[in-house]
C-alpha cells in the first residue's frame, strides 16, 4: 500500500472525528480497491486497499453528508447520495449531492493537513487522474484557498472560506484549511 505509514493515523483520525469506519479481511471488491461503504460505515480492508491516501478522499464524501442521511450512503457514493438527496430541500443535503466530489477534494485536503501529512499522501502519482503539472495547478488552487470545494465547505458551516471566495463571503469562521467541524450534524 502506498503510503501504509500514515494508515494507522489515518484510520484513528477519522474515528476520532466519529466517522464510521471499520477496517478489517473484507476483500478487494468496492469502489476503491478494499474500500466499500455500507449504510454509510466505510469498510477497509488494508490488504487489498491502494493507496492510504484514499481514506481521506472517501470520508470526505462521507463527511459532507448531513447525518441523518449518513446511513443510506451505499458503494456506490453517488447514486446512493442522490436516492437518498434527490428530492431533498435541505440546502446542505443539495451541497453534499450537487458538490461531492470538490467539496471532498477539499475536506482531505484540510484533514491531510490537520494530520500534517506529506501532500503525496492525497495527490501521489497517478491519483485524480491528473497529470503531474495539473496535479500542481490543482495542489495551487488548495493551498491559496482558490479551488470550489472550499467554498461549498465554508457554505456548509464546516470552515470559513478564504482566498477569492473570502471576498464573496464570510460565515465569521476560521479560514480553510482550519476545520470548525469535520463531520455534518
């Protein structure tokens, strides 16, 4: 596993901050390689998992998610979301659906540093698809505090928002990538 010295304090970070997780032999099948979600309890199983990296990727798109519908999240992170959000007026809940995937970007990114991880650990070679110079543009936006998701973080009362987004909006908390809380009541 890539980066499988930041496993331990990966996993023991996200029950810390009370997200579900339950690592274990569950196999390779998942979305990620040993990585599956359950009525919204991520399994791992480190022996099959890629990279450590992705644990904080995937419960970002866990996080987001206001709790009471946590439990309808399934495998498949997106369909599962917008069965359980489709039709949801809450503003939160329409965050979580229509901005998972930055918003996610965005919270590993402030976990990552909260941990005080190497960037590798989110951003390794090969990762988001991405090629090494897009990679960096990208790694840019986040640590100038210029990519979306940390707006739709800071909309979600999880952060307050900074570089341009600060000059559209203020919630009166701490600037991303400080986190008010890390997991959607």
């Amino acid at each position: 596993m890539l980066g499988a010295e930041h496993f331990d304090r990966i996993v023991d970070f996200l029950r810390g901050i009370g997200l579900p997780l339950e690592v274990g032999p569950f196999g390779p099948e998942g979305f990620l390689p040993g990585v599956t979600i359950r009525q919204g309890v991520m399994h791992v199983d480190p022996d099959h998992l890629h990279v450590s990296g992705d644990l904080l990727h995937e419960a970002g798109h866990i996080a987001i998610v206001p709790a009471r519908l946590r439990p309808l999240l399934g495998t498949n992170l997106e369909t599962s979301l917008r069965e359980a959000a489709g039709d949801d007026p809450d503003p939160q809940a329409r965050i979580a659906l229509m901005h998972t995937e930055t918003a996610a970007i965005a919270w590993s990114y402030a976990a990552m540093k909260a941990l005080d991880l190497p960037p590798e650990t989110l951003f390794f070679a090969g990762g988001y698809r991405l090629e090494e110079q897009q990679r960096d543009r990208f790694m840019y936006l986040l640590e100038t505090g210029n990519q979306f998701g940390i707006a739709h973080l800071a909309m979600l009362g999880m952060t307050g928002p900074c570089g341009v987004m600060a000059l559209l909006h203020q919630n009166g908390l701490a600037p991303f990538p400080a986190m008010t809380r890390w997991l959607l009541h």
